[in-house]
C-alpha cells in the first residue's frame, strides 16, 4: 500500500485536516521522547472523535496497514516510534475532561488529557490523581495508561493500574471494549489489568476513567546525606523494616547531584556521595510523628546531614532536583539514556558497583537517580550521538545494566515500558514460552498484528539474532531499525 | 516428597489431561467450591462458623470429597513459603501453602495482607486466594487481592512452567499476566506459585459506630472518602453505620475527635470486621437458614438505597451490599444492580436463568473464549467454572 492510496481511503473518513502526509509535517512525529530511534510514518492522522479512531481503524485494518498510538510523545522506551509503512494515530485532539465527579471521586477523561491537568481540575474539591510521572506537565492520560506509568508516589499510592477504573477504547476491528466500571468488581477475566501497561497492543484506548483521592493536609520531606551509597541503600531498608511507608522515598548519587544542582539550585549536599529525600504526608500529626521516626531511622542508619523541609516553597525545592534530573543530564551532556530497571532493593549496592565498572569499561559517565522506596533505578548513561561509536557503547552499557537487573531478581523495565528500546532485552527476561503466552494474548485481541508491531514483545527470530550477536559480541544492536 | 517431585507430579497429570482431553478440577482447601458459575445451591458454604466448615480435611492423604474423584487436581501438597523478606514488602509462597501460615508469618514480623482475603471460615490456599481474587473490608481503601499480585507461576494445559511479573513492586516488562490470573478462577492454568505486596500493619486501629438510617450511610461514606482521613472500612447493618480507622495513632485520634460516633471495644470490633471479612455474618446464616437466595451486589459506592425488598449489608462504603432475598424475586436484584451501573452475583441459592455470576458483555465474553481457546485449547481446566460451557 502506497502512502496516496492509504491518504485517499482515510480522506473517504476522515475530514482533511486530520491527515498529515508532506514531509515537513511528518518530521515532529519521527520519535517520541526517546530520539535516538527515529522513523517518519508514512501518514500521521489527528481524529477528534471516537468514531474517527474507529474509522482510521477500520480502514487500515481493511488495508492491512500497521497503526502505532501516540499520546503526548513523551515515552522513553520508543513505544510510539512510527511504523515505515504505518498510520501514526495520534489522540492528542481527544484532549478534554469529560467529567470531574466530586462525589464519586472520579473523573472522565479523554485520552490525550495532559496527567498534570487532571489533578488541577480536581483541585478545587480538595482530590487529585495520584501517578506523577516526571513528565507529568506533557504525558498524557491514554499514555500512561499505555505504559502503566508510575512516579516518585507510587509506593504509597500506586502506579496507573492501581488509579484507573474504567477504559474505553477500540479494537483493531473497531470493536468497542468496555473493561472496568463504576463499581469495584467485575466478573470475568481482569482485562482492565491486561490492557494497562500493554504499550498500545492490544487496543486503541478512547475515554479512561480514573480515581481521585483526597489532597493530604500536609507533606514534608526529610533530606539526608550519606557518605557511602551501601549506607544510602541501608537506609531504605530500614526505614521500610521500620514500618513506614514513606509518600516518597528517592535517591540521587553525587554525579546526579553535582549535575542538578547548578541547574535547580534545590540546595544539595555536594558532599555526600548519596542523598535521600523521604516523604511523609498526612495530617499534622501525623505528618510530625512519621518525619520523627523517619529521622530516628536516618540517623541510626548513618545519615551524615538531615534537613526537613519548613514550608511548602522548600519542599518543592527539595523535589525539584530529583523531578529535573533528566533535564539536568541534558546540560550536562550532549545526550543521556534513561534505564529503567528494578531490583529488590538489597541488591542496590552490587548494582552500584556494577554500574561503576562498566563506566570504566564502556568509557562513559552514569550518574544514577533511584526511586528507592520501590527499587526502579533510574541511571542516565551520558554520551554524545556525534562522536562515533558513543551510542552503540551506550546501547550495550544500557543492555548489560538490564541483564544484571534480571540476574540480581529483577525486571528489565519498572515504568518506562519496553517499547523498540528493551525489545532485545526481553529475550533475557522471557523464555519462548513464555513470550509464546505474550503472543496468544496479542493475538486473542490483534489477530492480524497490526496495532503498534514489532514492539514490546520480540519475536522468536529476533532472540535467536540478539543471542548470536552475543556471541560474537560488539555487532550492532538494532541493526534492522533505521537510523537518521 | 519433596515440593519438587510433588511439582512434576502436578506436571504428568496435566500433561495427561492435556493428552487424554480430560477436564481438571483444581482444587485448593475447598473453601470456595461454590464460587463458581456451575455450582449448585448445595454446595454453597453456608454453614455455621463454630463447625468445621472447610471441606478440606487437616490431614493429608484424604481428599475432600466422600468418593476419590480422579478429576479433581488437588494442590495442598505443593505448599511452603518460599521467600519471605519483610523489607522488601514482598512474600512468595507455593500455591497450596494454607493462608493462615503466609498471614502468620507476617504477622511475626508485623505485616499483614491487605486486602484481606475471605476465609469463609476455613483456611484457604494462598493459590485458591488468588486464583478467587476475593478482597475484605479494607478493600476500596487499601486496594484489592489483585492490586498486591507482583508476580505468578502458571503451570499451563501442556504442562510448561512460566512465570510473569516478579518480586519487585514496579515491573511493567511484558503483558500483566499475573494480574490476569488473579480472579481467572483456574481457567488459563494452574497458578503454582505467588508473590504478594505486603503491608506494615497499622500501628493505630478504631472502630466508630453511627446510628443511621442506610441512605445517610452511604452519603457520608462518599463524603468521608473524599476527605484526607484514614478510612479502612465503611460498613452498614440494621441502621447502625461502622467506621474503622487505621494508621498513626495520632492520625487515628484526630479522626476519631473529628468525626464522633460511638467508640466500638476492640474485641467486638475485630469481630465485627472478621465476620464481614470472612462472610460469617448474619445474614449469610439467615440466607440459608431461611431459604433466601443471597446476592452480592457490585456497584458504584455512590448508588442511592435500591428499591430490593428487605435491608442489605453494606459493606466497601457503599460498594458491596448483601440482599437475601425471596427466591421468587428472580433475577431482580441483578437488574436493579445492572441500571445502577454495577453486576449481581446470586452468592448462595437457586441460580436464575441468567446464570450465578453476571453475564459477561458480549466482546469480553469472546476475548475470554479467545484467551481460553489459546491457553487451553483442550478445555481441561475448570470447564464451566466461569462460564458456562467453556
């Protein structure tokens, strides 16, 4: 199918200013938030309704044209990178807050409502939504429902599958599904769960209902030093074993640090090697016994210097490093490339060594931020795309950090999704029958493979490729993915 | 035996199910046979609390049932907990390790699971747990069973081992099949082993009780739960309203002085929220005692009184209520469930033509066909447990 013929049979559906096809348009929707892999779509649509979604749908299915869903273009694994040969269809028009119910605590949304903005409408009843992805100012609801975001609140509060009620969406038949409700339980298989996080396999998702809970009265953050990130790491452990769960429980390393700092002026200890920010929230009272016992902890634990923050203004500020830290690297390097993986939290301190070793190996800096309370370590690895042979060093620095995450028990990606990005990485995590289960799911909901192919899944034929390259070491991942 | 030869054996008779096309009946404790689309109102487990109500005899060797059935694939052999790190917030037991031994276990080092998943009286398998995906009072408040589902085993129709998820609290490598599995009622496969969230266990608990008629309970629940206070339970029986509250003692206390109410005496409390919790309650003794058909009502926490004969438990603030109802009545209470925007299971007694769990939409009912059809393509599992004829 060429693009004019494909142009010519969403134009019967579609009114005219929904389809995108010159070149110049086409250029901004080459990647999402993770650049390096780019590939211009052959079309991008804009619908505005939910039966347009079905209509650019039904046509590309009748076509046999593959279709990737896009939100806002924030994701960092690669999961909207465009299809050569595909519609990218984008919901950034189906932006608006159908319902905010006060009562019910819930609130209807389209799928390109921006994250941020949900719980600003929420705001004046006291509620908001809970995931805060750090991109919470861009991404998009449809998106993180696409990824099943999380956030640096996601301990207490939990990730996007914890927060959404209801979806609403299509199939690549145009099917309309209805998963979830206004009531907590539903019979049957959980498909609201499956469809969470499945990196817009499955469905093209066109209204998404979410909770909203009450603000808390008060959060306050406690700031500790380390001098030793094994310490850093200790004390996360024991303020869990303590009993607390913490509203948020991050860390940063000094390289993250001394990039941030310059740039946000958060006022860090430039010369701890590690620093926590523990949060509690909740009433008062209950706000000053958990920062006491947090401290208590901290202190027992090692902490070199504490500081807690006195208002709101310097609670933000505490946050605003670590919230910025992936701008941060930005300054500090020409280009930076997020992990994603999770351990259990014991295992922090090998993986920390680790990390520093193949620094040393692939000739390339990681400073490393952490949301420890859930063990998702986030290491940005700096390089510069233009000096050759920095991003394949890159590349393979960031697979070795994702093997040694599934070998220390973990999982190749906490939040991020696994995209075009982790594809090869998958193969470490899965066994064939395993990924064979992954296919029968795409199948039972995309029998003809259309919806965003060649992500989140590898194929068998892939793995085999991944593990030759293995062997022989130092071949190019990703060899079939253009590069411009 | 050793877990690992009581794993293979699991395996051969799966495999030779898969092969002879014989159905399976997997089967933990028992303790919920009647939860199931195909059971009859015999086998509902409706019995007195102070008996031995599980089927499910202490000693091993014996099976559950009068005669030996050779269908039933009974998984309390593979039992034991297999990891349990209480920093780590996570535990991980074999399928047929009985829920008192994982709750236990937690309980030594404070910590709890909090959803609270029902006993019925019994003591369930943590396999069974999952497999019902069944949640307790704290539910709307602390999340449900599947919520806490990290990571599961699947033993699936040709006898592989899989696993999904793991034991990290983020992990979104790969489509969430563990959450799947939780609440599939074995349909897909054997679920051999679990990972769960757990919790700390609230350092503070109180219970508060209200007299007021069941619309007024609802409306404050709803107000109560959009306002930052501690709830983890919000029920209503006989125009009394009952609030727990847990947390920091002084997040506790402030609550209490701000909402009133009545003090409950802790031992009556805990019984109060175990009898709900465990569904030991009166009103499942009178429904069986009084030949009414109970149903479990599933709807959103804000629906208004229904217009049902007879007064309901409530419990979820306002998101389950129990009606026992005249076996008359049909499937009434699932139409008056249905236009509030929520479902109707017929819990206990005859089963209307719609059938005991409410009738899926169309396009779930066929992607849930699909998902069997291609995890099980010779229908061994449970056949009929979630739908009839499949």
């Amino acid at each position: 199918m060429n693009q004019s013929d494909v142009a010519a049979a969403l134009r019967q559906v579609l009114p005219d200013d929904c389809i995108l096809s010159r070149d110049e348009e086409l250029r901004p929707y080459e990647c999402d938030g993770l650049s390096v892999f780019r590939q211009k779509p052959m079309l991008v649509v804009l619908p505005r309704t939910e039966n347009e979604v079905r209509d650019v749908l039904v046509t590309c299915r009748r076509l046999e044209v593959p279709v990737v869903a896009r939100g806002a273009g924030t994701g960092l694994s690669g999961g909207s990178t465009p299809h050569e040969s595909g519609v990218l269809l984008s919901l950034a028009r189906l932006n608006r807050i159908l319902k905010i119910d006060p009562v019910a605590r819930t609130a209807r949304l389209q799928p390109g409502v921006r994250n941020l903005k949900v719980s600003e409408a929420a705001a004046p009843h006291g509620l908001y939504y809970a995931p805060d992805p750090s991109s919470q100012i861009a991404c998009s609801i449809g998106g993180n429902v696409a990824e099943n975001s999380g956030g640096v609140h996601c301990l207490k509060y939990g990730l996007t599958v914890h927060n959404v009620l209801a979806i609403r969406g299509l199939t690549i038949d145009g099917e309309l599904l209805e998963l979830g409700g206004g009531a907590p339980d539903h019979p049957g298989l959980d498909l609201l769960a499956l469809v969470i996080g499945s990196e817009g396999l499955l469905m093209v998702v066109t209204e998404v209902t979410v909770k909203l809970i009450p603000r808390p009265q008060l959060a306050r953050v406690v700031m500790a030093s380390f001098a030793d990130v094994r310490d850093a790491g200790n004390a996360v452990a024991a303020i869990i074993a303590a009993g607390i769960i913490p509203a948020g429980l991050e860390m940063m390393d000094r390289k993250a640090t001394v990039a941030v700092e310059p740039f946000v002026k958060a006022g860090y200890d430039l010369s701890a090697e590690a620093i926590l920010l523990a949060e509690a929230d909740g009433t008062p009272e209950e706000v000053a016994d958990q920062i006491a016992e947090i401290e208590r902890v901290l202190q027992a634990a090692g902490a070199t210097a504490m500081v807690v923050s006195s208002s709101e203004a310097e609670r933000l500020r505490f946050w605003s490093g670590r919230k910025n830290a992936f701008p941060a690297a930005g300054r500090v390097s020409p280009d930076y490339y997020c992990m994603d993986g999770t351990i259990p939290r014991k295992n922090l301190g090998p993986m920390l060594e680790a990390i520093e070793d193949m620094e040393a190996r692939y000739a390339l800096r990681c400073m490393n931020v952490f949301h420890a309370g859930d063990g998702n370590l986030h290491p940005l690895i700096l390089f510069d795309a233009n000096t050759p042979g920095e991003w394949e060093r890159a590349d393979r620095f960031g697979a070795e950090i994702l093997e040694l995450c599934v070998r220390l028990g973990g999982t190749i990606t906490g939040e991020h999704g696994v995209g075009i990005e982790k594809i090869n990485s998958m193969c470490v995590q899965f066994s064939e029958i395993e990924r064979d289960a992954f296919f029968a799911i795409k199948a039972a909901f995309d029998a003809t493979g259309l919806l965003n192919p060649g992500k989140a899944i590898p194929s068998l034929a892939r793995c085999a490729e991944y593990g030759k390259m293995h062997v022989h070491g130092g071949a190019l991942p990703h060899a079939d993915i253009p590069r411009f | 035996m050793d877990v690992q030869a009581v794993l293979n054996e699991l395996r051969e008779r799966v495999m030779a199910a898969h092969q002879q096309r014989q159905p399976l009946r997997i089967r933990g404790a028992g303790t919920k046979d009647f939860y199931a689309q195909d059971a009859g109102a015999a086998s509902a487990p409706l019995r007195d609390s102070r008996t031995d109500v599980t089927t499910a005899p202490a000693t091993e060797g014996n099976t559950p049932d009068a005669a030996p059935d050779s269908s039933v694939l009974d998984l309390r052999p593979y039992r034991g907990i297999v990891d349990y790190e209480p920093s780590e917030l996570v535990v991980t037991a074999r399928c047929g390790t009985p829920l008192s031994e994982v709750e236990a276990a937690l309980a030594d080092r404070g910590q709890f699971l909090a959803f609270e998943p029902p006993a019925f009286g019994g003591d369930p398998t943590i396999g069974g747990v999952i497999a019902a995906g069944l949640s307790g009072p704290r539910r709307m408040y602390a999340g449900a069973a599947r919520d806490f589902v990290l990571g599961t085993t699947l033993l699936d129709a040709r006898g592989n081992i899989l696993r999904f998820g793991g034991q990290v609290m983020k992990n979104v490598a790969g489509f969430d099949v563990s959450r799947l599995l939780c609440g599939s009622l074995g349909i897909l496969g054997v679920i051999t082993e679990v990972s769960l969230k757990v919790l700390p266990r609230p350092r503070a608990e109180e219970t508060l009780r209200f007299e007021m008629p069941s619309r007024q309970a609802v409306e404050a629940f709803n107000r109560w739960s959009g306002q930052p206070l501690p709830l983890s339970g919000a029920a209503w029986w006989d125009g009394v309203a009952w609030i727990r509250l847990s947390g920091a003692s002084s997040a506790v206390r402030a609550a209490q002085e701000r909402l009133g109410g009545e003090r409950v005496d802790p031992t009556e409390a805990t019984r109060w929220w175990d009898a709900l919790r465990h569904c030991q309650h009166a009103i499942f003794q009178s429904a069986s005692s009084q030949d009414r058909t109970l149903w479990r009502l599933s709807l959103p926490d804000t629906t208004p009184p229904l217009s049902l004969r007879g007064d309901p438990l409530i419990d979820w603030g306002g998101a389950l209520r129990w009606y026992a109802c005249d076996p008359q009545s049909g499937d009434e209470p699932r139409k008056a469930a249905s236009a509030a925007g929520g479902t109707a299971m017929c819990w206990h007694g005859p089963a209307p033509a719609s059938g005991r769990f409410h009738p899926l939409q169309p396009a779930t009912a066929t992607l849930t066909r699909r998902l069997k059809d291609r995890f099980d393509p010779h229908g061994i599992f449970n056949p009929g447990r979630m739908i009839a004829g499949l």
